[in-house]
C-alpha cells in the first residue's frame, strides 16, 4: 500500500484509508476522498507543495502533510491485486462451476 504522496503527476490510486483526525477526514470525506474512489494527481505548485487532486469530478489542494495520511492502492498494487484475483480464480476449481450455474 502507498500514500497519496507517492504518486507522481498524472498517476491514479484508489483510496484506502484517511488516517487523520475525526474533523479533517469527514471534511475530505464530504468533498469525495471516500475509499474505493480513484485520485488522480493533477499537477504540483512548483515548490512542489501544495498538489492538486482530481477525485469525483472536483479538484482539491492538499498539502503534502495531509496527502502523506491517506492510504491508496497505487498503480502497482492495484496490478499486483488484480494478478492475484485472476490467479486466484484461475486455481480455483468452483469457479467455472459457479459461472455456468449462473448462467
């Protein structure tokens, strides 16, 4: 798992978890930082502090301080799980049972 720190410009992750307080989380949660949401990283001030996130169609200024609590799945987590799911289905012997059931 990474923070949303991590990512560079233009890098998307899906949110995880805010590990911050009670008031500064339910406010990102009200703007749309709610897990299972992608974040996009916009682009940096050329200081490189504040960046900018795309998330629900807004865009919000986060510092690095408050982007460093919130956890995401990156891009290589989020190709890594979706091996593992298709290893996993693909060793499973129920599934295909399962899928023709449902059908």
């Amino acid at each position: 798992m990474s923070v949303l720190s991590q990512l560079h410009v233009g890098e998307s992750g899906e949110l995880v978890a805010l590990d911050l307080p009670e008031s500064v989380q339910n406010h990102l949660m009200h703007l749309g930082f709610v897990p299972g949401e992608v974040v996009t990283v916009l682009r940096k001030a050329p200081a490189g502090d504040p960046t900018v996130y795309g998330v629900d169609g807004m865009e919000i200024a986060l510092r690095h301080e408050t982007a460093d609590s919130i956890q995401v799945y990156g891009p290589v987590e989020k190709a890594l799980l979706a091996a593992e799911r298709e290893e996993a289905a693909a060793s499973d012997p129920e599934v295909p049972e399962f899928v023709e059931a449902a059908r």
